[in-house]
C-alpha cells in the first residue's frame, strides 16, 4: 500500500469501531469527538460544534471564511446493527470491509485527509469541512439545520455519499414520507357486519395504489435508473392487542419517490384521489411526515473532465431513485458533487469500500480544489 492509501485505510478502520448509530448518542459523540481530535490544536482553524435535538454537527473553515468556496460534507451515523460485535473491519482483496466502510466512513476519511491537507500547506484557503451526524435518518438535525438555522452557505459542496466513481449524480428524486390511516367501528371478531373494519379499507387502497404504481409505470430494470413514481408500503400498524377484535383504526406508512414534473404537492394530490376512489366512506386520511422536492445537482465540469482525466474511463451523468444530503444545498441554488469511490452492500454487514478507488477519488478531489481554489497542492 502506499502511504496515502495505508492512512486512509486506518482512519477509515478507526472510524468505523465507533457504533455511531441513531439510537446511540454517546457513540455519535464520540464520531464527533474523534473527528476533532484531528482538527483540534491547528491555529488558523475556526472549528463550530452545534447541535440540534441531540445531534451534533461540526463545521470547520479557516479563520474569517464564512462562506467558504468549497465546502466537503460527510456523515459519521451508520445504520442499526443487532450486535455490537458488528462494528468492526477486516481488510482483504483490496477492500475495507464492515459497516459503515461504504456509507460513509470510507469516504470521511478521505475528506478528514484531503482537508488537512490543503489547509496545512495554505492556511486561509476557501475550504470547509462539514460533518453531521444525522443523515441516515433524513439530515433535518444535520445538514438541514446548518442551512436553515447557521446560515451555512458555500460555492459548490462535494458530497461522497452516492454515485460512484465515474458515475456522477445530477438529479435525485424527491420524497414523500406519509401516513395512510383508516378509522372504523371496532367490534368482536365474530360477529364482523356488526363493525366496519378499518384494516379492510386500508388494504383495499394499499392494493388500488399497488396496482397504480406496477401496471402504469413501466417495469424498473436491475441495471438502468428507473425515472417514474414508486410507492412503497413500509410499515402497517393498528393498536389492537386481541386476535377476536377487530381494530378501530389502522395506518400504514408509505415511502413515495418521484422524479419531475411531479412535485411533492401534485404527488399528495394525486395519491388522495386514487385513495378517495376506493374510500366510499371517506374513512381514509394522508398526512405527509416529510415531503422534499426533486433535486437537480449541478456538478462543475471541471469535476467531471478531471474524473475522466484521473479515471481514462468517460463519466456517466446518472439520476437516483435514492435522496441525500445534497436536497439542502440545492434548495439555496448550490450546486452539490455527488461522486464517490468504489463501494457495495451499503447497509449491509458485509458492506465494504475499495481502497484504491479511495485513493483515487481522493485524488480527483485534491486536483479539482487545486484548480478550482487556485492552489498549488
Ligand atoms: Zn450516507
């Protein structure tokens, strides 16, 4: 390994024993903690630690520069593992493996590195760090807040948290995270005409939306990006505890995507007519827990030539099915760079990174500050 790639890989290694998970604020501190603890003690640094609801956030610049000209955001949260022993990494065939490797440990280590970097051999350049602790459950106490709330501005951000090496994001689409609830007459499961079953509604337009969004949108394809509508039945709950009783009201909660024209307004519209159709009762409701517009992305083509350059592959311009960070930004006109090294099983145990597209990325980031700041790295 050469040495970029062998402290890139310990960094990574040691990020990712820290079980920084969402029902694990002590963890998520101590990923803060860590994350500092490389920052700390350098004098031209302006370190803010904020939090919001119990999740931190820190943002570094150099002193004086509020709104630097690039801005590196990552995430230290992880996804929920049963056991404790899954925090762990091993390395083999080249690739860091174990949770958090892909999304985003990996890819934080690289900004810790790249910023130190920069800053060390040109102290007042117009760079900062952004790191959040929020994004795996939606970002709103991380990035979110410290745009809305801080005033967190920028000229460009370089997101490494979706896309891939030589696959560059320029649109995501937007979401709707809602509940559809039913309410009836409970009653004893025996005697059923004697009650009005809410789950029975509930499923009938559970099956209506099914059926909308399989047969009128095209089939999706395991290898292109499927640009249309989806609607996911994620959770169904009613507070019953009795197997004879039948319940008085009854909820799923639905995970919409949607790429334009569609907007989150014309979405909740359209899924309260197909709804209504098969309500005659009108025992059905939708409310929206998060709505978020579709967002195009903007990368600088100086990005992509220099990813070509470094790559000798052609960049692919890719739109996701999946949301991220990068929806903040863009709702202030910032253009955001959602690239990332070479990584798999995301979320999963066995979720791992490529350590020399870590280099690489790493290097496509350092020659794209170079030109973009002006600076001799
Ligand atoms: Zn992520």
């Amino acid at each position: 390994m050469t040495p970029l790639a062998e402290r890139l890989t310990s960094l990574t290694r040691d990020l990712m024993l820290i079980p920084s998970t969402d029902s694990r604020p002590d963890e998520r501190r101590r990923a803060v903690q860590f994350v500092l603890n490389h920052l700390q003690g350098i004098d031209s640094l302006e370190i803010k630690r904020y939090e919001s609801q119990g999740y931190e956030s820190l943002v570094v610049t150099p002193k004086g520069c509020d709104h630097p000209d690039v801005l590196l955001c990552g995430h230290l949260d992880v996804v929920e593992h049963a056991s404790l022993d899954a925090y762990a990494s091993t390395v083999r065939d080249g690739q860091i493996h174990g949770p958090g490797s892909g999304d985003m440990k990996g890819a934080v280590a690289i900004l810790i590195e790249l910023f130190l970097r920069v800053i060390r051999r040109h102290p007042s350049a117009s760079l900062g760090l952004a790191i959040t602790t929020d994004e795996e459950i939606g970002g709103t106490n991380g990035l979110h807040y410290l745009v809305e709330s801080e005033g967190l501005r920028c000229g460009i951000a370089i997101i490494p948290d979706g896309g891939a090496l030589t696959n560059v994001t320029i649109a995501e689409k937007g979401i709707i995270h809602g509940r559809l609830c039913a309410v009836g007459e409970s009653g004893h499961a025996a005697r059923p005409w004697l009650a009005c079953n809410p789950l029975t509604t509930l499923m009938d337009a559970l099956t209506a939306l099914r059926h909308h969004f399989t047969e009128q949108i095209p089939p999706a394809t395991a290898s292109a990006e499927h640009w249309y509508p989806t609607c996911s039945v994620t959770q169904i709950a009613t507070p019953n505890q009795s197997i004879n009783r039948i319940p008085s009201e009854a909820c799923a909660t639905l995970d919409i995507r949607f790429p334009p024209p569609h907007t989150a307004s014309s979405m909740v519209a359209f899924i309260e007519e197909l709804v209504r159709k098969h309500d005659p009762k009108h025992s059905l409701t939708f409310n929206t827990i998060i709505t978020a517009e579709a967002t195009t992305l903007d990368p600088d083509p100086v990005f992509l030539a220099i990813t070509e350059r470094l790559t000798h592959t052609p960049v692919t311009k890719v739109r996701a099915s999946g949301g991220s960070d990068a929806r903040f930004l863009n709702a202030h006109g910032i253009p955001v760079i959602l690239s990332r090294p070479t990584v798999g099983n995301l979320h999963g145990h066995d979720e791992w990174i490529d350590i020399a597209s870590m280099e690489t990325y790493y290097h496509i980031c350092e020659a794209y500050l170079s030109d973009r700041l002006a600076l001799a790295l």
